[in-house]
C-alpha cells in the first residue's frame, strides 16, 4: 500500500501500489500539459465521507511506492482513467479499477 501526498495539508491518501503506478501516469501527464482538475476519494479519517482537491501544477505532488518493483501498467486502464477525467474533470479514486 503507498501514499499520495499532496501539499503536504493534510494525512497522505493510502492507494494500492499498483493504482498508484496508473495515478502517476494520468495525474503526471495531465499536470504536465498544465491542465488542473478535481480528484474525490472516500476519506476513511476526520472529516469521513469523501473528500475533493484542486489538482494543480503548481503544488507538491508525492508518489510513495512501498514495493521498490516497477508495478505493471495496463495500458487499456491508463485510456480509461484518461477519458473518465476528461468526460468529466475529475478522477474519483474509488472508480478506479
């Protein structure tokens, strides 16, 4: 299970390895081409229920792996979170699979 930080604000969100590696990909391409968008997850803390940020460029980002092995990417899955934040403007995590 690793992290994603983000603005270092609030506790790191626990995502799989394995969506982590496809997370990195659509949110660092995305912030590459300068494009912002919203991200929900279920928040499992303080507040509970879910949360929702601003992803913007301009912001610290960090991907903590806990398994030190590159994970396989599923190109086919990268194409479909590309296209759920695209349709939409935001990438909701617990929609990932």
């Amino acid at each position: 299970m690793g992290t994603l930080e983000y603005n270092s604000a609030r506790p790191p969100i626990d995502v799989d390895d394995q969506t982590l590696a496809h997370l990195k990909i659509v949110i660092g391409t995305k912030l590459r081409r300068h494009e912002s968008f919203m991200m929900t997850w279920l928040s499992d803390g303080k507040p509970s229920g879910r949360l929702t940020i601003w992803m913007h460029p301009s912001i610290p980002l960090i991907f903590a792996f806990d398994d030190s092995k590159m994970a396989e990417i599923d190109p086919s899955r990268i194409e479909r979170m590309m296209e759920n934040l695209n349709a939409r403007g935001e990438l909701v995590l617990d929609q990932l699979a």
